[in-house]
C-alpha cells in the first residue's frame, strides 16, 4: 500500500527539487526506499489519468498535511508515519544588488551632470 505522506510530498516536491534529493529527505525522516518506490508508481500512473484541478490539488494537500497523533512503533527512534519538512527554497537577493547599483549609477551620473552644466 502506498504511504500517503511519501506520495504527497513526492508529488508536491517533485518539480522543484532533484529526485535523489527528495528520496535522502525521505530516508532520513525514516521511510523506506519501498515507500518510495510505490509512491513514484503510483505518480506515474495518476500522471497517465486525468490531470486534478488546482483546486482539488489544494485541497488534497491540505488534508494530508493535517497529522493525526497516533502511536507509532518506534524502530531506532524514528517514527515511521511522522511528517516530512519540507525544505524551503533560499531567497535571493541578486534583484536587489542589481537595483541598488543601478541606483547609484544613475545618482552618480546626475551628479556629474549637475556638476558638469551647472556648476562649471
């Protein structure tokens, strides 16, 4: 049977991260490589069926992210149905240095201009 969690976030993730990334984030949160297996089968064949509405994928996602509390067996301290973090995408600030030189051209450009028109 294909683990719920494993399939989510494989099929949530699976467009902004690298594979083999996502399948050690699995591994380390305590899934088996079966998991995710079944999981990538089963989005093969739902990418063979018809395509979900943005809105149902929504809501679908919401859903699964909701974890019960339930006792779990416990194998080498790590909880087998426990929720995968997500890693989040760095910010970058690239647009900003690139707008704030930009400025300071344009500021030193007036200036001379100024400099240069006005005051010679």
């Amino acid at each position: 049977m294909v683990n719920k969690i494993v399939l989510e976030y494989l099929r949530v993730n699976r467009g902004n991260y690298n594979l083999g990334a996502l399948k050690k984030k699995i591994l380390s949160s305590g899934h088996t490589q079966k998991d995710i297996d079944d999981a990538l089968v089963q989005l093969d064949l739902d990418s063979k069926k018809n395509v979900p509405s943005v809105s149902a994928t929504i809501n679908k996602i919401n859903k699964t992210n909701i974890v019960e509390e339930k006792p779990v067996a416990i194998a080498g301290n790590v909880q087998k149905n426990s929720a995968i973090n997500m890693p989040v995408p760095k910010k970058s600030k690239k647009w900003l240095w690139i707008i704030i030189i930009i400025s300071l051209l344009v500021l030193i450009g007036v200036g001379f201009s100024v400099w240069h028109f006005l005051l010679k």
